[in-house]
C-alpha cells in the first residue's frame, strides 16, 4: 500500500467513526438536553428539525477534523467547546423558561395584553405566565422576538453538540495515535 492509499483508508475510517459518534452524542445530547420549542401551535416540528440540523453539522465538523493528524490533544478546540456550552446555558435560562416537560422560547417584551397582566401579578414567574396562557407563548411575546431568540439559542445547541462530537472523535484520534 501506498501513503496515499493508507492515507485514504485512514480518512474513510475515521469518517465512519466520526458518523457513528456524531449519532451517539447527537441522541445521548437529547437525552440531557434539548434546545428550547416554539410556541404551543409550533408543534413537535422545532425538535425534529434541531435533531437533524445537529447531526448535519456534527457530521461535517467531525469529518472534518477526522482526517487531519494530530500531534497533541486539541486543548483550543475543548476550551471553545467548554465556552459554547456554558454559552447554549445561558442563552436557554435568559430566553426559555420551564414548560410541562420541556423548555419554551420567550422574547423580550411583553405584547400589551401579556404586559397588563404581568403589571396586575409582579409576582408571576415565567412558567406560572406561560402555564396561564396554556403554552400560547405567541400571545405573550411578539412572534419575531421568539423566533429570534429560539434560533439564537439551537445555534449555540448545535455547535455545542457538534463541537462535543468532535472532541470525542479528536481524542479517540488522539489515543489511536499513541
């Protein structure tokens, strides 16, 4: 065999394990968490469309990286993904608040009827307003304002994901070196 051969072997195995590792984070991730949904009338289509946008991205950051050598651990590439994450948390606590089971995307001012009611209850939580509007967070919040934040917040959750995957493939890359 060649380099260039070996060189390709090396590529299209890493490139399998990299897609079966990108599937495992992607399904493992949301099991812990998942970004934020849209409003009650959105549906379930926000969850399926951030499953599949993450494994995407997941499998072409990973295929990426895979073929490239690696001489040390990529401690660069752990830091951003350790800052993304912290990030994709803080960005879901400042514009999702808790929802039955999951977590809803908010904006950042109150349609005036959601306003009158807040100023009439100051002590209402997030959940409690979304819980009196029975998950109709559009009648809370102009729609723009949560369609904005809830895209800000599934970018952070795929780079997030995405940036997990590839430093697991990175460090199994890494170990097989050794």
């Amino acid at each position: 065999m060649t380099a260039e051969e070996v060189s390709v072997k090396f590529k299209a195995v890493w490139a399998a394990v990299s897609a079966v590792t990108v599937i495992v984070v992607g399904v493992i991730s949301q099991l812990v968490t998942s970004p934020p949904t849209l409003w009650r009338d959105a549906g379930s289509q926000p969850v399926f469309l951030s499953y599949v946008a993450t494994l995407v991205v997941a499998a072409g950051f990973c295929s990426t990286m895979a073929g490239k050598p690696v001489a040390r651990p990529t401690f660069g590439l752990i830091a951003v993904g350790i800052i993304v994450i912290v990030g994709y948390f803080i960005a879901a606590a400042q514009f999702s608040c808790p929802f039955v089971d999951g977590r809803m995307s908010v904006g950042w001012t109150y349609l005036p009827q959601a306003a009158d009611y807040v100023a009439k209850n100051p002590q209402i939580t997030c959940s409690l307003l979304i819980a009196d509007y029975t998950g109709a967070t559009d009648t809370v919040w102009p729609k723009g304002e949560i369609i904005t934040s809830w895209i800000g917040v599934l970018a952070l959750y795929i780079a997030a994901i995405s940036l997990v995957a590839t430093i697991v493939v990175r460090t199994m890359q890494s170990l097989a070196a050794k």
